[in-house]
C-alpha cells in the first residue's frame, strides 16, 4: 500500500471521506496529536484501526464529531453541568465520557457501556468532520506504545504502507492528548490530564476529582492502562531537584561511548552548558506542544534521552508529567 500525505483541501477531503466510507482508516491532525481515525458506526474500520495500530481491543476509542454535530444522538446526558463544559471547553482539547446509546460500535467501547466524545479545535479536522457528518473514532496515529504524532510526518514514519492517506494539517499547537473526564456522575472525575486543567474545571462546575486508576479497573478512557509515549532509544527521568544526578547520568553515558541530551525546560537548560538538549520552551503551554515533537527528535538523535520533571505538577503540568512518567518508564 502506498501512503501519500496531502495538505487539507476540498479535494483531499473528499478523497478522505471515500476512503472512510469504504471501511477505510486514515491520519487526521487535531489541535492535540494526530489520530488514525475509521467510521465509528462500522466495525470493520474500528477493527483495522487496532489491527493497523497494533493496539489491545479492551482500550477505548474516542468518537470525534464537528461543533454543530447533536452528541445526543450517541450519548445521554445526565447532569447539568455536563452543558456548561460543552459550551465552554468545545470545540476544544476535552473528551467527555457519557453513557452510550449503541451508535457507535461495541468495538469502539471496547465492550463498554460509556463512549468517549470530542470536538476538535483543529480547523482541517473540523472540515473533514462537517463533510462526513458521521463521528469518527480514532486513537493517535501511531503504532501502539510509541511517542504520539504531531506531524504528518511524524504518522508516516510509524504508519507507512499501513494507511492509505494522511491529511497534513501542520504541526498540532496543543501537543498532548486532550483532557478526558468522566461525567457519568455528580461531580466530574478527571481520567486522562491535559490541556483543560482541573482547576479550569473546578471553576467552572465547582469540584473535580482526579481518578485513582487500579490495575482491574474497567478501562473507561484512552491512555490509562498500557505503556504508552515511549521513543526508542532509552530514556530515564529525574526531578527538578535532582539537577546533579542529571549530570552525572549524562557524563556517565558519555563515558560509556553513548549519545546523551537532556530534555528540559529553557530555564533548567542554563544548568546544562556545553551538553546534547532538547528545549521544551518556558511556560507550560509551550511544553506540552514541544513535549512529543522532542522525544520523537531525541529518538532520531539521542542512545539515551534524559529528561527533567516539571517543577510544579498542577495544571497543564499534570498532563505532562503523566506523559513523561510513561515515556520514561
């Protein structure tokens, strides 16, 4: 199979929507990562996304629709709060879990009861969504437990001959996957960190809780089960305080003929003169969009990555420090 990637236009829309309508999977950019994305509705394209992406059938997808798409024809809605999210956070990095009405594919949901929905920001993923008018499940466009894609590159390296086409909607401004949350319940419980903190959230419905995921959990939600993120070189994480135990790892892998860098933000990278780095940025927001396009760059580069945790874990810096823990193992 021959993998092509175009840039987003009516014409590589309307090839896409044939390709899905056929039973057919494709890479599609979101404001977070690129995802691999089939027909939700068609089991045979939810089961050669995970074929294609070489994921375990129990890991739920999440159904992607457009911002005039009525989520009550998937979902129910229960609690009122539930609007207020809607209308404040989508289109947006927030994926909300809500109880299925059987639309969308048991494969999907993986056997599950709930569906996992969003409304991407991404004005090309948006285009594809209005012409299909179908919800479109889709994991990131990667092969299982890898580092996520934030280019169109980035999916063909991992998924060439696998897919027929890859729409190339640049590089994803929010560089990690969105916020899922569980609104089964009275008050929202935060399943996956991101973009939309749960400070934002608190401010808005007035409490969230963050999940305690246990090893015989139901899997409600995308990335809280397996290992995910990982590059392929190595890969090894300190704290903030440990900025002399950085240094010696690194002088170490010198020692031992390896091609060391540092993953760090721009102020902790003063620490580090004359050393291999991999900047991140300095706020949070610029982290996270850095975050995957690094470690993917450290990969091509680097025997061993080592990267420095974030010194405040809130915030967007909760969703990146849930990133970096499994990336690094």
């Amino acid at each position: 199979m021959i993998t092509r990637i175009e840039k987003i236009d009516d014409q590589s829309i309307a090839r896409a929507k044939q390709i899905l309508l056929s039973g057919g999977v494709i890479g599609m950019p979101t404001e977070t990562v690129y995802g691999l994305a089939g027909v939700g509705t068609d089991s045979n394209a939810v089961k050669e996304i995970y074929r294609v992406k070489g994921r375990p059938s129990d890991n739920p997808l999440i159904a992607h629709v457009h911002k005039d798409y009525d989520i009550k024809k998937l979902v129910e809605i229960e609690h009122q709060y539930v609007y207020k999210l809607i209308e404040k956070f989508m289109p947006g990095p927030l994926t909300l879990v809500l109880k299925s009405k059987g639309v969308v594919c048991k494969e999907a949901i993986a056997g599950g009861s709930t569906l996992a929905i969003r409304m991407p920001s991404h004005s090309g993923c948006q285009a594809l969504l209005k012409a299909i008018d179908m919800p479109l499940v889709a994991p990131s466009a990667n092969l299982s437990k890898h580092t996520s894609p934030v280019t169109a590159e980035h999916v063909y390296n991992d998924l060439n001959g696998r897919i027929e086409l890859i729409l190339d909607g640049g590089k994803c401004s929010g560089g990690i996957e969105s916020t899922v949350l569980d609104v089964t319940e009275s008050t929202p419980r935060i399943l996956r960190a991101g973009l939309i903190t749960k400070e934002m959230i608190e401010d808005l419905v007035g409490g969230c809780e963050i999940a305690k995921h246990k090893k015989d959990d139901k899997v409600l939600s995308p990335g809280v089960k397996y290992t995910h993120y990982r590059p392929k070189c190595d890969a090894m994480l300190f704290n903030d305080g440990e900025l002399d135990k950085v240094k010696l790892a690194y002088n170490q892998a010198v020692s031992q003929g390896k091609k060391p860098y540092i993953m760090c933000t721009d102020n902790v990278a003063k620490n580090f003169e004359g050393c291999n780095l991999l900047l991140l940025g300095s706020t949070e927001e610029e982290v996270a969009s850095n975050l995957y396009d690094k470690l993917l760059e450290g990969e091509k580069k680097a025997d061993l990555i080592i990267a420095v945790a974030m010194p405040d874990q809130t915030g967007i810096n909760l969703g990146i420090m849930n990133r970096l823990k499994k990336a690094c193992g």
